[in-house]
C-alpha cells in the first residue's frame, strides 16, 4: 500500500486498450500530452527571469569547492558562447563533438548551440580514451563530420583525434595545454572565447529555432553493432520533460536538487536527468564519482555536503550506495534528509538491494521512499511507460506516459511493442535506409522489445518487460528461449558474484552461459582472494562450489529446459570495448561475445565437460 510511503505526487494515467482482429493491439494513454516550451533554451531563459539567484549547475573546482553557476549567470554565459559559435565553422550540417565527458563547460557550450540552432553530439569518451583501435570513434566523427570538437584536456585524445578526426577540424581545450604534440588540428583554449562579448545576431538565429530544429545527435551504445546516430529535436527534448513532469508531479511543486553522475553520452544522463532540473528550475550539481570501486568515494564525498531530493543512478550505484549507508548513519541521514524519490534504469535492480534501500529509508525517515521504475530508450529521448508506485518493481515498466501510444504485435509468442508519439526520433543521422527500417507501415518506432501485460484484465496496472525479441532463440527442441527474461533472473539467482551473462543454446539441447563474474564477490570467499589473479579466483574451488550452489537453486524452480541454465564458464578476462564485446556503458552484445568466445561455446557442449565447465549438481 501507498501508505507506507512518504506521501508524494506520482501519478499513473489509465490507458485505453484497442483489440484489432489480427491480435494487435494498440495501447495509449488516456492523458493528453500537455503544452511544451519550444526549445529548452526557452526554460532556462524563463528561470532566469522566474528565479535568477537559484543555482542551475555546480561542478567542484581544483580546490574542492563547488562552483556554481545561476540561472542567471547561465543565461548570460550560455549567450555569451552562442555569440562565439557564430564566428565558427559549425551549423546544422557541422555540429559540435564532445568527446569529453560531463563538466560545466561542456553544458553550458551545447546549450549556446541550442540557443542558436546548432546540434551538439556527445561521443563516449571511452572511444578516445579506452579503446585502442578507434574504429567506433572514427565512425561517429565520420558520420557527424564535425565543425567543432571539444576536449577537456587535449594529451589524452591525440592518439583518438589523430586516428579519427579530419586534420582541419579545431580542437577546443578546456583546461591545460593546448600545445599539440600529436596531431595538426588547430587548437584553442576555453579561456580565449568564455567571456566573448553578446552579439545581438543571436537573437535572431534564436527565434529561427523550432520543435523540429535538431538539438543533439545521441549515439547508441551499439550494443548491436556499430553505433547509430539518433536525431534528437527540440521538441522531443521538451516533450518528454512534460511527459515526466506530468507524471512526477511533485516536480511543479517543488524544484528538484539533484546529485548525478550519468554520463551525457547516454540518454538517462543527458537527456532525461539534465531536462528535469533544467525543466522544473532545479539545481543540478555534478558528481565526479561513478559507481566503481575507485571513483564512489568521491560520489560518497558530494552526498555527504548535498543532499539531493530525487536520485537518479544505475543498479551498480545503488548497491554500492548501500553498502555504504548501512555502515554510516551520519551520511544515510543527510542522503535521507530531504530525499522524496529514486529512479534506476539500464539495467534490473536486484531484490535484495531494493529491500536494503526500503530498510534504510525506514530507518531514518519512517517510510518508504519512493522507487520509481519505467522503460525508455535513445531513439524516445528517452521516456515512454512508468509505472505506479504501488506496482514498481525490478522489470516492471507501467503505463504508456502522456502522449504516447503503443502498439504491440504478436511474434513468436509474446507482443513486440512499437511507439508513436512526438518524442520520438525522425530517424538515424544520415542513415536514411536505417530510419526507414526502423518504422513499421503505420508510422511506429520498433522497439525490438517484448512487454506483458501484468494482468490482461486489468490494464492499467501495466507492462513487466518481457525481454529483446531479438535475443530470443530456440533449443534443437522447437522450444523458444526467452533470453532477456532468463538473463535477468539468471543474474538475479547468482548475485552478488556475477555482472552479466551471455547465454548459448541457439539449436543446442540446453542452455548454458559465459559468465562474467563480479570479481571483488569472488575474492570475499576466499582466503586472500585478492591476492589471486582473476583466472587463478574462478579456478578456486570456493568460487566454483559458490556458483554451481546458485545454479542448483536456480534450477530447482525451473518448468522446464527453456528455463535451466544447465552449465557455465566463468569468465576472468572481461569484455573487450575494441573486440565490440561490451559498449562503454557496459552493456554486452550477446552475439559478439559468443562469436569472439566460440572456443569457450563449444567447450559448455563437448563431453567429457572440462575442469572450467560448472554443472548444476
């Protein structure tokens, strides 16, 4: 029940359900989507003048100490920076790349872009600064082709611009020296254009701004095959921060403080968390942390002095988070403090982790604090379905959001979901036979995902997700496999020792995996663990009993051969960002991994089984 909530505004819209005679069914929200500003530039103008002195971004400087910018200060700056794009070789057809991650500088330059019609693209930093071959780097930078690209230090990038980047494309430097030692781009420095004198031809390069002017270019994380560049258009941006607003109600109300990390590279970040405090006039401070072992502390260190109202982070970074609180009542207190919401995605969170969350806000604050879930993806930039606070939970996704109308088709034996609506892409950034494959005859995005209703007599409960369909394959049986489903119970059952799987099977008798395991869990269970090297640890016979324990609970609630993974290989050498085996955010591509690993594929299938091979007792 709600009640044992803290009381908050989050409101789920009923939807209205249309029965076609060829089993499709179309699902849309009985909520009309409400008005939306014309551009987000628009917003961050209305706050200037609404609330001038409030503080729209803060970032730490070299002290320590956050820097902050005003709506205020932003507007001007963000001016300031439009009149200097002006006298760039950047437009419509040149946009701006970042191959930076998330700073100050790096917002308040793609806003200026906005205020005058020219779209930005946030490249992963990770194709510069991890990977090797640069083949994914030279790819988006072939398709943007650049009229800007902007560092925050330059040595690092070289090797990438080098590789990657036309030689007379100009390299913008945030901090540090500019001095090329590797390429011949031209170079200059931040401090040269920052505080460029208004030029009142903005004004009127702004008012040529429309719904339809292309804000961003928002690669996908190529999870199946080489990143595609989604066009991103004012309208879609500002459609969906009504398509939240109205759903997160609370937010009229009360202008959100928030304390984020995600990377802008990616939808969650970019769009749907910088929107909601650009949107609703909140404050949005960087966190310099990420949830690894490395970084989080300095994520602990900004949570200790802000405290947000809504948090936003990814399964990983709750976990960590509540490793943490449970050890510190004096930091839980101050996260709890104000705190009225939390929102993960990219990935499910597991049970345990959401009942820690649950304890511990009991604990300091006498309710439940809210955990909202939902689905979105890049090309819906990116929120299309939430779900009630009454039904979230792990792979629960809800209701079609104001404005949108879903169509689900049935294939293989689950519904395929397509969407339309005004937050969704026109199309892929000069891929048109890409964009054209990418709707069905009626106008409607295809997802690739499957949802189920929660109950079919009770539609306004919502959807759980019911896995990618393209994931989906059959055993040598004719049974189907329900991939994405399976996985996420598989990881479910092994936490906390394994990240991701890959599942085989395709044509096989049974199922299996290549499992990717969460090696500081492993080290736990042994004896100076940490002292191993990663082959000698999922060798250990701790390791291997702990897992072929989780595989034999597992089992025992299976129905059936598409429901057991049978046997596994753990996995001591990670995926490979160059090999195409993992994005940067981390997501695995199944089919590469199994083709790059195919010896190990083989090897879960051949008997006698090897001494790597772990079977379900």
């Amino acid at each position: 029940m709600t009640s044992e909530f803290h009381p908050i505004k989050v409101v789920s819209f009923p939807v209205a359900v249309e029965k076609r005679s060829n089993g499709e069914m179309i699902v849309r929200s009985e909520e009309p989507l409400g008005e939306y500003a014309r551009s987000l530039t628009d917003r961050l103008a209305y706050w200037a003048e609404t609330t001038p002195d409030t503080v729209f971004v803060a970032q730490r400087d070299k002290q320590g100490e956050w820097q902050t910018y005003t709506y205020a200060q932003a507007l001007t700056k963000v001016q300031q920076l439009a009149s200097w794009l002006l006298t760039q070789n950047v437009s419509a057809e040149r946009p701006i790349a970042f191959l930076c991650g998330n700073n100050v500088e790096h917002l308040l330059l793609a806003l200026a872009g906005y205020y005058i019609g020219v779209p930005h693209s946030p490249v992963s930093p990770a194709y510069s600064l991890i990977a090797t071959d640069y083949t994914k780097l030279k790819h988006v930078l072939d398709t943007l082709t650049p009229g800007l690209v902007v560092v925050d230090k330059l040595a690092p990038y070289e090797n990438g611009i080098a590789a990657a980047c036309a030689a007379d494309v100009p390299v913008a430097v945030i901090e540090g020296d500019i001095e090329a030692q590797k390429i011949s781009n031209p170079t200059l420095a931040f401090t040269d254009f920052w505080d460029t004198a208004v030029d009142v031809a903005i004004e009127d390069r702004n008012q040529a701004v429309t719904g339809d002017t292309v804000a961003k270019i928002l690669f996908t994380s190529g999870t199946t095959g080489m990143p595609k560049g989604v066009i991103n258009t004012q309208q879609m941006l500002c459609a969906n921060a009504v398509m939240i607003r109205e759903t997160m109600a609370f937010l009229k109300d009360e202008a959100p403080v928030m304390v984020d990390w995600l990377p802008w590279n990616h939808t969650f970040g970019g769009n749907h968390n910088v929107s909601i405090a650009l949107y609703n006039g909140g404050s949005f401070y960087l966190d310099d942390g990420k949830p690894t072992d490395k970084l989080f502390h300095k994520t602990l260190n900004n949570l200790a002095e802000v405290a947000p109202t809504v948090y936003f982070n990814v399964p990983k970074g709750f976990e960590l988070l509540v490793k943490k609180l449970q050890q510190d009542d004096e930091l839980a207190a101050k996260f709890f403090s104000r705190l009225r919401f939390m929102f993960f995605a990219a990935a499910g969170m597991a049970q345990h982790i959401w009942d820690d969350i649950d304890a511990l806000s009991i604990k300091h604050t006498g309710h439940k604090i809210p955990i909202l879930t939902g689905l979105g993806c890049t090309e819906t930039a990116p929120s299309i379905t939430f779900a009630s606070i009454e039904e979230s939970a792990s792979g629960v996704i809800g209701t079609p959001a104001p404005g949108i109308t879903l169509k689900l088709v049935p294939n293989a034996g689950k519904l395929e979901a397509r969407v339309k609506a005004v937050n969704v892409m026109p199309g892929y950034w000069r891929h048109p036979e890409l964009s054209e494959k990418a709707f069905d005859e009626e106008g409607f995005y295809c997802l690739g995902d499957a949802f189920a209703f929660i109950d079919e007599n009770a539609p306004n409960r919502g959807f759980r997700f019911d896995g990618r369909v393209s994931e989906d394959f059959k055993l040598d049986s004719g049974t189907w496999v329900s991939a994405g489903t399976l996985r996420s119970k598989f990881i479910s059952a092994l936490a906390p020792l394994a990240q991701d799987v890959v599942l085989c099977g395709e044509n096989r008798e049974c199922i299996t995996a290549l499992v990717f395991p969460d090696m500081v869990h492993c080290e736990a269970l042994v004896a100076g663990g940490a002292e191993l090297t990663p082959e000698e640890l999922v060798a250990h016979q701790a390791v291997r009993t702990a897992f072929a324990e989780k595989m034999a609970a597992f089992a025992a609630q299976g129905t059936g051969g598409s429901t057991v993974v049978q046997r596994i290989i753990l996995q001591h050498v990670p995926p490979s960002l160059d090999r195409h085996e993992a994005t940067d955010k981390g997501s695995l591509n199944q089919r590469n991994v199994q083709s790059n690993r195919a010896d190990q594929v083989e090897e879960l299938y051949q008997e006698p089984f090897s001494e790597r091979v772990i079977c379900v007792p």
